[in-house]
C-alpha cells in the first residue's frame, strides 16, 4: 500500500471488536499516528474500502498473469507431442487475450 500513493494520509488502520465492530480508525498525519474521532469514521472507511479494492485488484491482475505464464508454459512442453499439444492448444488461444484485457484495464 505503501507504493499506491506516496501521501502518508492514505495509511488507514482500523481496530476491530471481537463482534467485528469498528473500536477504532487511525490514521498518519505528517508521519504520527493520529486517533480518528467518531464522527469522521464513515469518511475514512470510505477511503479503507478503496485501500482495499485497490489492493485486491493489483492481486486479481498478478494471477492473471501468473495464468498467463503457466499457460504458456504448458503450451511450450507439449510442442514434441502432438496430442499434448492438440490438447493444450485451447488454452493458449484463449489466455493471450485475457492478458491484454487485464493490460488495458490495469496496466498505464
């Protein structure tokens, strides 16, 4: 998260209860911890959500493209046979164009 935005401001950590309800929202001013109060929780929440959902896609697109190499893997090793390549062949044909579907939505 770090690497997402070099603003400090972006590091939100929340502390939960054992029934999963919010205790508390930190947040980094100019480098110091800085306890949110109550009242502007659904603000930062709102900007946890988006840590999150960043995060979660940079993952989705990473195991795109490890498929991506697998599969391309599979499809060099079975050059010598060709029914294993007859057989790998689908998925190489298909795999290539998630690649650039993932490049042009995640990738500047």
């Amino acid at each position: 998260m770090k690497t997402m935005i070099p603003d400090p401001s972006r590091n939100i950590n929340v502390r939960f209860n054992k029934d999963m309800t919010v205790n508390q929202i930190v947040t980094y001013k100019s480098g110091k911890a800085v306890i949110v109060p109550e009242e502007e929780w659904r603000y930062y929440a709102s900007g946890v959500c988006y840590n999150m959902m960043y995060y979660t896609q940079v993952i989705h697109a990473l195991i795109h493209v490890l498929h991506y190499l697998m599969t391309t893997g599979i499809t060099q090793s079975t050059e010598h046979d060709d029914a294993l390549a007859a057989w790998a062949s689908p998925y190489d044909d298909n795999i290539a164009m998630k690649y650039y579907q993932v490049a042009g939505a995640l990738i500047e």
